[in-house]
C-alpha cells in the first residue's frame, strides 16, 4: 500500500514496537488482579452506555481485558496469551511496527465506533481473530501443534475459524453481526486485494493450463507469440532473486514484498531474506545509495 508507505516515512518514529507484549502483559495482569477482585474485568470492559456516562478509561482499558476470566480456564488463558504474542511478533516481523500498529489500531477504532453507534457492548475477541486470520493468510504452511503431538497447517486452522465465524455471523444477532465486521475490517483492508489478485491469477491459471502434456495438468502455461504459435513452457511465478519457478520447485510458495517497489516476486526462501528494492523516485531521502543485494538491483525507470 503507497499510502502507508507515505506515512510510514512520516510516522513511523512515532510506531510502538512489540505492541502485542503490551497487550499480553496487560491481559495477564488482569487476570491475576481478578484473583483480589473478582469485578476487576467488568471496570475495564467497553460497555457503550458507561462510557457515555463518563467512564472513558473503557474506551483504552478493554484491550486489556483477557476473554478468559474463569479461574478454572488458565491453561487455556496461557495457550491465548501465548499464541497471540506469538502471532503479533510474526506480523510485525513481516510488516514492520509502523504497518502492525496500523493494522491494530484500524480494528481497535472500528470496534470502538461500532459499539458506541450501535450500543452494542465491545471486546477484542473478533480483533484477536483478525489478527489469527492474518497470520494465517501470511503463513499459510507454518505447523502447529494441536494438543502439543497433532501438527497441523495454519491455513486448515484459519479455514475452520473463518468458517466458524461466518456461522456465528449468520446465526447470531446483529450486535453479533457488528462486532465481527468491525474486528474483521481491518483484515478486509489489508488482505481483499491480495486475495481477489490470487483468485484472478487461479483463474488465469487455470485459463491457461497445458491440457496437451500426458497426465493433464503440467502447471506450465500457454502463451501465443507473435506468429501465432502457442508457446508451452512459460512459468507463471519466478522468484527475483534466484530464479526459481513452480517448475523448477512445484511445492514452492511464492510471494510479492509488500516492502519492494515495482511487484517484485520471491520464493519463501528469499522472502524474508533479501535486500528491498526501492525506487529513487519514491524514495529521495535515500539520495542515490546502493541497495541491492548481489545480483539483485534496481533498475531506474527509463526517463527517470
């Protein structure tokens, strides 16, 4: 996104990195406050009518408040707190804090206005499932251990809470309704483009696939060149720096940086392990020093 790229460059000295510690820490000191008071939680929710009535500390104090409140649920209130520092520090990994901080914040404000508009009480439940099903959409071949022996994908895990959550949407209230729409927003902005890209490119994949070859598909595609003649052999991905494609790797996943300028494709190898392109002419405060790896550089727009 060039906009968050623009404001990165502008306020991004203002990011809080590990924001998701924070947020753990203070879910955790919460759960053990409720060991001294039971009603601790029910001061920090975010409940629309207190707060118009003057409790504004619930519009910041119900990031804190940990959806497991039982005392009999601390195993599993450590698994959550856990698993939500985990993922947190994986996206910031990916997109900086600056990028993660926005992420967060558009899901904080969003369920904030939808509560106070609707009247509908607030947690950050939907928001924490934002935050999975964006992991889940980054790392989709990451394994986790389910009951600590069971490996599994994170994207089955994300198939099940995506569908588990349109259930709740179609069988819940509207004040239900409100609240996943509001925690899911933020993944809406963030991720819809590059979902309706890779569904276009399945299309066109598809579109194009070698029935000719013996056993159907081959994952090589048509291209017709300028006699006319139909070209076999053309790769649909390839990764910048070292050149791979889905035939020379057919297991392999590749990814466009969303760091890079000019849509440039890697291979999960060289995904987080490469130098950034970045164009001049979007980035002056750079003044012209080098910034490509070996073999890897960028190559100035013609006319520029």
């Amino acid at each position: 996104m060039k906009l968050l790229d623009r404001l990165n460059r502008k306020f991004g000295r203002f990011a809080i990195p590990n924001l998701m510690l924070y947020i753990v820490i203070g879910k955790a000191a919460v759960y053990i406050a409720g060991f001294f008071n039971m009603s601790i939680s029910s001061y920090l929710m975010l409940d629309p009518i207190l707060v118009k009535q003057g409790q504004v500390w619930r519009l910041l104090t119900f990031l804190i408040v940990p959806n497991y409140v039982s005392f009999v649920d601390i195993f599993w209130l450590a698994i959550s707190l856990y698993f939500d520092y985990f993922i947190g520090r994986m996206l910031e990994r990916e997109w900086g804090a600056f990028r993660f901080n926005v992420y967060y914040l558009i899901g904080v404000l969003c369920t904030i206005a939808f509560s106070m508009i609707f009247n509908v009480p607030g947690s950050t439940f939907f928001l924490d499932e934002s935050l999975f099903l964006g992991f889940a959409t980054l790392y989709p071949n990451v394994e986790v251990l389910i009951f600590f022996f069971l490996p599994v994908k994170v994207k089955w895990l994300g198939y099940l809470a995506g569908g588990l959550l349109l259930l709740q949407f179609l069988g819940g209230g509207w004040g239900t309704r409100l609240m996943i729409f509001a925690g899911l927003l933020n993944y809406i902005l963030f991720f819809a483009p590059d979902l309706i890209s890779r569904i276009r490119s399945g299309i066109r994949r598809e579109r194009f696939v070698d029935q000719s070859r013996p056993g159907g598909r081959s994952g090589l595609y048509r291209k017709t060149g300028e006699n006319g003649k139909v070209i076999t052999d053309v790769t649909f991905h390839r990764c910048v720096v070292c050149g791979r494609t889905e035939k020379d790797a057919p297991d392999m996943q590749f990814r466009y940086c969303a760091q890079c300028d000019g849509n440039k494709e890697y291979c999960m190898d060289h995904l987080y392990n490469h130098t950034h392109f970045r164009d001049p002419a979007l980035h002056p405060e750079d003044n012209g020093s080098a910034n490509s790896s070996a073999g890897t550089g960028w190559t100035p727009p013609q006319g520029k």
